[in-house]
C-alpha cells in the first residue's frame, strides 16, 4: 500500500554492542519528530528482512533504551542474504529486494560493522537505498575513527584489568587477560594503556615469547613480582597461526577467534617457573549499559543518519573522523578491516611508559617508521 509519507526500515546487523539501542532510539525518534517518517524495525538483523519479520517503531517504542545494552531488535551474525547460512549458503538477496518493495520503502537504515556494511554495499549495487551506522566493539571499520560500542567494551576491559591488578599482586603471579576484537587490536590497545598493563600484544605486532618472559623476569628481579599481559584474541606469535577456538560454515569467516591466553601461558611456562593464569573477558565487553560518549556517538550518528535518508543521500555510512561527522561512501568500506597502525600514538605512548608490545623496541621503532598511515578518506 504505497503512502506518501516517508518510510524507512532499519535493522541492526552483526555482533551486538552497547550503544545499539541509542543509535536505535535516535534514528527512529529524529525520523518520526523531524521529518514525519514512518519506521519499520526488521527482526534480528537481514534475518529478518529475508524473512519479512517486521515490526512498526513508533516514539513510544523507542523510550526508554537509550541506556540499555543489546538491541531490542534482535541481531544476527549468519543472516548474510548473499550466504544465507539458514538456508544452506543460498543467495537469498532476491527475497531482501521483495521485502524492500513490497514494503513500499524509500530507504533502509543498517546499524551494523564491517560485515554489515559489505552487505549493505552489495545491496545498494542491486537498487536499495541504504545509510550505515557503524557500530562495533572491535573498532574496525575503515572511514570512521569509532564505532559505537567500542568506548564501553574498553570501560569494561579497563574495570577488569584494574581487578585482575591486584590479585597479581597479593599472589606475584603472572596474569593473561585476553579481549576480543577479531583481526584488530584496538580493545586491547585502549585498555592496555589505560590499565597500565605491562605487555600489551596485538594482532598487529607478531609477539616473540622470549621478548615476554624477558619483561615477567626483568620485573621480578627489580622487586615488581607480578606482570599484567593484555593479549588480543587475534595475536599470534612471530611466525604462529591465529588460535581458534571453533571452526565451521555457520561462523562469520569460518572462524571464531579465541584461546590465545592459555597457548601463551603454555609458551611462557617454558621460560618461567612462576606462576601463571589466564581470564578471558569474552561477551562481558559487548554487554552493559553505554558509556556517555558512546550514547552521545550513537545519538549523533543516528541522528545524521535519518537526515541523509530524509535528503535523499545513500549508499553511506555516517562517520566520526578527527572530531568531525562525516560521511563515507560504503564502496570505500566494504570488504575492508581497519587495524591498528603500527604508528598510532598509543604505541607510542605506551612504549614511552615502559610497556612492551612482545618484541624489541627497536624492532618495532623500524616497523613503524615502514608502516603506511592509513589513506584519508573524503566525505
Ligand atoms: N566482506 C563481507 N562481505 C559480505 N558479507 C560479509 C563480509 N564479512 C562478513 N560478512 C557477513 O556479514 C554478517 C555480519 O558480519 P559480522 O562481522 O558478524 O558483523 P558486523 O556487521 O558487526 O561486522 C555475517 O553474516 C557475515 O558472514
Ligand atoms: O558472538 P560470537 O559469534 O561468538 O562472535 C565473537 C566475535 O564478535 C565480536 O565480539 C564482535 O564482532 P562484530 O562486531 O564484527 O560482530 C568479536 O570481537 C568476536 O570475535
Ligand atoms: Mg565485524
């Protein structure tokens, strides 16, 4: 039933992060208030347009979430219409574009990170007109400087090193907290730094494990008889592979990341006689409420989002890119993953304060004198 009003539907894509339901609440409100549009909310991710399960978001449906973590939507990570993992790895993107025209809608809203936005990419080339807001706790998105999600999972991560700290201490152990992040080390970076860990290894930097015992040993013999490891879960050592901890056709990637800790503390126990334990902070970093900034991103973001639809302007996703909101067009995102530069000045930082990244640091000053900074993109 075609209507004159705007109609827009938004689903939330991926992984679930805190801050989702403010990017939500902001897109559906500033939608309905500023520009009178009417508001679709499609269940658990692309799942739920494949599947024409769908629900009208009015004002009221929104109140109330901006502090809540998760999403009310639902959210999926194996609902690619174009490897729709439900139906055996079908191309089901003919289904996507029935439901965008049946429903007689003018644009689709996709809060989603790297793998959501190359769908929304291969989408918007088959005719739908799509704005991204980019979520994630990993931060690996390229074109914007954060993601939604990513300040609270780095809270989180920080809180728990902070406690980790000191039972270290009363029981001069060595102490391995591992974060997600998949292929980028930015959660582990950020809350390295923040908490003061003393070895900080990411997937960025490969790690020698006698650099690391060094640094456990070196600590004991000046009296600090206990060492704080902060790894990435996509960290491996010079010349290792990725620890995975599952395999299979139903994962994004085929692989799910995780069990680095306890491979390095095997590593290490075979230089050190002291004792070692490993935690894993695992989902904990995707749940809770948001913190402020990432409430004040998500409502920024989603906010411009729902004036682009309401102009007209698609097939971007909105940005944050040196303190300025932007916009960057989706061909220059998907199929990308933003890692950590080996010249980024929380590297340098942190090397200035002592922290080791698992090698020397004349190792590292050469490598990053190397690296490419990351291509600027243009709005
Ligand atoms: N480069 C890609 N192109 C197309 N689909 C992708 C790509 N990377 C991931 N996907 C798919 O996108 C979906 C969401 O990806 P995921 O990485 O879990 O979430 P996010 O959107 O948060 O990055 C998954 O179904 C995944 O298989
Ligand atoms: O929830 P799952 O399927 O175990 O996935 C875990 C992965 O999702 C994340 O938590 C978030 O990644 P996405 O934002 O890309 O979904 C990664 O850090 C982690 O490797
Ligand atoms: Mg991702």
């Amino acid at each position: 039933m075609p209507s004159d009003s705007l109609r827009v539907g938004v689903l939330t894509g991926g992984g679930d992060c805190p801050g989702i339901n403010a990017a939500l609440r902001a897109v559906t409100k500033s939608l309905t208030l500023q520009h009178d549009a009417e508001v679709l909310g499609f269940l658990d991710g692309f799942r739920g347009v494949v599947d024409r399960n769908v629900e009208p978001l009015h004002y009221r449906d929104v109140s109330g979430i901006l502090t809540r973590g998760g999403t009310i939507l639902g959210a999926s990570n194996k609902a690619d219409p174009f490897n729709y993992l439900p139906r055996g790895g079908a191309d089901v993107s003919a289904q996507v574009m029935r439901t965008y025209r049946t429903l007689d809608l003018d644009a689709l809203v996709a809060i989603g990170g790297d793998g959501t936005m190359s769908i929304a990419h291969r989408l918007t080339d088959l005719g739908v007109d799509i704005v991204g807001v980019p979520k994630t706790i990993d931060n690996d998105l390229v074109g914007t400087d954060r993601t939604v999600g990513f300040d609270t999972a780095v809270s989180t991560a920080t809180d728990a090193i902070d406690r980790i700290h000191t039972t270290a201490q009363s029981h001069h152990r060595v102490m391995i907290v591992e974060t997600m992040g998949r292929y980028s080390g930015w959660i582990a970076l950020h809350a390295g730094v923040a908490s003061g860990t003393d070895v900080i290894l990411l997937p960025e930097i490969e790690y020698e494990v006698e650099t690391v015992a060094d640094v456990c040993r070196d600590r004991e013999r000046s009296g600090q008889r206990f060492t704080i490891v902060a790894v990435a879960e996509g960290a491996r050592r010079k010349e290792g592979d990725y620890v995975v901890q599952e395999r299979g056709d139903e994962y994004t990637d085929s692989i799910r990341l995780g069990g680095i800790s306890r491979v390095l503390a095997d590593q290490l126990r075979e230089h050190l006689d002291t004792s070692i334990r490993t935690t894993v902070l695992g989902h904990m970093q995707r749940g809770g409420s948001p913190t402020a900034y990432d409430r004040t991103l998500a409502t920024t973001l989603g906010t411009r989002a729902a004036t682009l639809v309401a102009e007209g302007t698609t097939g971007v996703m909105v940005a944050v890119q040196n303190d300025a909101f932007t916009q960057v067009p989706l061909d220059e995102i998907a199929g990308k993953t933003r890692t950590v530069p080996l010249d980024d000045p929380l590297i340098a930082s942190g090397l200035d304060v002592g922290t080791s990244f698992g090698v020397a640091v004349s190792d590292l000053s050469e490598a990053a004198s190397h690296s490419k900074p990351a291509s600027p993109i243009q709005p």
